[in-house]
C-alpha cells in the first residue's frame, strides 16, 4: 500500500471520482462466476435474514458492455434488525456507502475499492425489502431485447465519455433510457 495514499474516508467526492472512473468493459463471461462466489458468501453471512438475491445491472445482460462492476440485489425480510443487516454485509467485505429507511428501506455497500483505486473484483450491493424491483424488471427487459441492448450500450459509451470522473452525472443521463424501458417492459407485462 502506498504509505501516502489518504484513507478513502478522507478523500473529497472528486478526488473519488478521479480514483474511480467510470471503466466500460466488454462483456466478460467471468462475471458470472464472480457473482456466483459472492453470492455463495452471502448465503452463508445472511442466513434465515435472506428472502432472495439476484445479479442485477449490465454485468448480468450477457454481451452487453458495462462497467466491471458485480451488482447484486439482496432482499431481507422487513422484520430484520438494520444492525444485523449491516453486520451480515460487513462480514463479507462490504462498506456502507449510504442508508435510508423511508420510503422504503435502501442500504447500499460496495466492496474492492482501495486507495489504489479498483480490485480485481468490485461490488455494489443494494440491500431492500421484498418488493417489485425496475432494476430486475430492467434487466430482464435487456436479455430479452437484444436491439435495446444494444442502445443502451451505445448510450452508455457516449457517456462514459461525457461523465467520466462524474459518477452521479453518468448514472443520472441514463434515466429517462432505463425509465422508458421499464415502463414498456411493464406495460407488455399487463398485456
């Protein structure tokens, strides 16, 4: 480690945002295996607290490029102490990286981020209740699509260019494209 790399804690949003840039990858069938061990970690660290889990976000749309980064949703019943939540995700690694209990219960972790910047594999975790989830209904909406996929894709690469060293921006520009694949998704899903 480098003696003089200050502690992630300590650093300024931009000085994050250097250290992390938003990376696309081509798709990488590895990525599958990743989530596949973590999720077996998990398992174990979360227990009966466990109610489902599911790989989300563009690491889970085969072929589709994305950054290196394993999404994962976890539901826990809503009768599950925060504490013990948090403690279950601690266990495995994670870091908190924000938490809110209304609307609706939102605890986001992430993990393989260091002051050198990305590990070999990098986690975000977003803890919530059961529910009806856009991010899975998203996903699945992509493997199903191959032609939105494929915009997305494109969406993303002209982004990454604008949004490089400005995470909240990059993820803020691809919401009205996520939003109206949703809102079709569900609407086929009525018919």
């Amino acid at each position: 480690m480098n003696e003089f790399a200050k502690p992630l804690s300590e650093m300024t949003l931009e000085e994050l945002w250097q250290l992390f840039p938003i990376i696309l990858s081509s798709h990488n069938p590895d990525w599958k295996n990743y989530y596949e061990e973590e999720k077996a970690l998990l398992e174990k660290s979360f227990g009966d607290l466990l109610v489902r889990i599911e790989h989300i976000g563009s690491t889970s749309v085969e072929g589709l490029i994305a950054k290196p980064t394993m999404d994962i949703l976890l539901e826990v019943y809503s009768s599950a102490f925060p504490e013990a939540v948090r403690q279950a995700a601690e266990r495995c690694g994670y870091t908190v990286m924000s938490e809110k209990n209304a609307p609706e219960y939102r605890l986001d972790l992430c993990k393989g981020y260091t002051p050198q910047g990305f590990a070999d594999k990098v986690f975000h975790l977003h803890i919530r209740h059961p529910g009806d989830w856009d991010e899975i209904v998203f996903r699945d909406f992509l493997r199903q699509n191959p032609a939105k996929a494929d915009e997305y894709a494109k969406l993303k690469t002209v982004l990454q260019k604008r949004f490089e060293h400005n995470r909240d921006a990059y993820t803020e520009a691809k919401g009205d494209f996520i939003r109206a694949c949703v809102k079709e998704a569900r609407s086929r899903m009525r018919n």
